[in-house]
C-alpha cells in the first residue's frame, strides 16, 4: 500500500474560459506551502518512476461533503497545483466563482 499525505487549505474558486470550444473551467490554484507539499511528492514519484502524464497528481478530494477522485496539475504561470472542481462538485455544495473553497487533499 502507498502511504498517502494529506492536506487541508482554503483557495479561491476561479474560472478559466477558453480552448478550442471556448469551454469553461473552474479551478483552485494550490500553491504556498501545500503546493510546495505536492511538489515535493512529484518530484518523488517521478524519483520512483511512478510519474503520471503532464506531471499531474491523483487525488482524492474532498468539499463539504463531496468526495470525488481527480487529478492536480502543475501550474505553468506560478508554480502552484490546479485542482479542477467540477459543475457537480461545485452544484452540490452550492460554490461560485470568487467562493472561498475548504479542500481537503489526499495524495
């Protein structure tokens, strides 16, 4: 079994329009020292040769009480995490944008 970390923090929830469809998408940025925090358990797993496309992470996160299995991905712009947070997600804790998100993350 792989042992697994945990992290608690509070971002956020913006919105990035665009791509090809002009499709919309809603993130949290994880940066700070949880973003170091899964950096630094990148940087292992790639160590390991456990490594996962575009250096993302799996995770198991939760909002409220929502559980849902994703994926974070590094940020190019500021070096931090994003943790996409899906319409079902964001319907079933009642979330804008602008909202102030508790997430807890683990990996």
């Amino acid at each position: 079994m792989i042992p697994t970390e945990q992290l608690d923090h509070t971002w956020p929830l913006w919105r990035w329009t665009g791509g090809a469809n002009s499709g919309t998408w809603h993130f949290l940025t994880i940066d700070g020292a949880a973003g170091e925090a899964l950096s630094g358990t990148a940087v292992m797993r790639k160590l390991e040769g456990t490594a996962r496309g575009f250096g993302s992470l799996k995770v198991r996160a939760r909002i409220g009480e929502t559980h849902f299995a994703t994926s974070v991905f590094p940020s190019k712009s500021d070096g931090g995490w994003l943790l996409p947070v899906k319409a079902s997600v964001r319907r079933a804790e009642g979330l804008a944008e602008g909202d102030e998100v508790e997430v807890s993350l683990e990996y």
